[in-house]
C-alpha cells in the first residue's frame, strides 16, 4: 500500500460516517436537523433565520423577475400613482432595498371607492455577492431594476475559432 493511504481511507470513513448520519433525517426529524446545524455554524444565524422565516411574504407592490440570459435579469415594480421623487431605490449589505413614500393629499376628494393602493412600502431583495445592479428606471409607474451578474475573467466565455 502506498503511504499515507490509511490516513486517506480513515477520511474517508468519517466522511461517510457523516453523510450516512445527514441521511438518517426525514422531514419530521427538520427541527432536530435544524438545531445542529446552528448549533455548530458561526455567523449563519441570521442567514437560517431569514431562510425560515415564513412570515415574511409581501404580496405590495405587485412586481415581475424577469430572467433574460445567464448574466442578466429584470426586476419590474408596478407603482401606479407613484412619483419619481416619491421612491428609493438602494443596496446595502447585500440587500436591495426599494421604498415608496406615498403622502396622502386632503385635496383629492372623498373616495366613493379607492381601488389603487397607493400606500407606502419598504421592499427588500436579498442578492448574491456576484450580482450588481445595473441601472434603475421609473416611466409610465413602472420602476426597472436591471441586474447583472460579475462573471469572472477566467469563466467568461471566449471564443478561439
């Protein structure tokens, strides 16, 4: 046997050990799994927590992602009856942050039905280190994000013929 081969096939043997211990779990065993795993991760808390947290679905406003190839998507926002100087749109820490402050106006009137929600939001994206945001633009109550993934030099495609 060549050397150092037992220190391989040791290895080897942990790491089925382990993998054979993750397979063992079902989805009734999810909490028990969970625990572990935070039990034995540093700084992934946050990131568990916001992966798990269900009661964070927002349905306002409506929006679109839009995939156009494998370096580029869309992200499209209907805010009818939105002004420009009435939205913000900005990343921080890895997060894209749009908001809308919408002021009521007293001159409008008395609503007989009001159908258009124009109320104020806070939305948030949560984007990848290798994803930067292109451009942003508002025309016709529709704000476009584009979204554009940093594909390194040596992964970039290069034709030679």
């Amino acid at each position: 046997m060549p050397k150092g081969s037992t220190k391989q096939q040791t290895r080897l043997v942990k790491e089925l050990t382990i993998m054979g211990n993750l397979a063992r779990y079902s989805a009734a065993d999810l909490p028990e799994l969970m625990d572990r795993i935070t039990k034995n991760s540093i700084g992934l808390d946050s990131y568990l927590d916001q992966f798990f947290n269900v009661t964070q679905h927002q349905s306002y406003p409506p929006y679109n992602l839009v995939h156009v190839n494998n370096v580029e998507s869309r992200l499209e926002i209907a805010l009818a009856g939105f002004k420009k100087k009435e939205i913000k749109v900005f990343t921080e820490f890895g997060k894209l942050y749009v908001e809308g402050k919408k002021e009521e106006s007293k001159d409008d009137g008395e609503f007989v039905h009001k159908g258009l929600a124009q109320r104020s939001f806070s939305r948030i994206w949560t984007i990848s280190d290798d994803t930067k945001v292109g451009s942003v633009s508002f025309e016709d109550g529709l704000l476009t994000v584009v979204l554009g993934k940093i594909v390194p030099e040596h992964h970039a495609r290069k034709d030679y013929l």
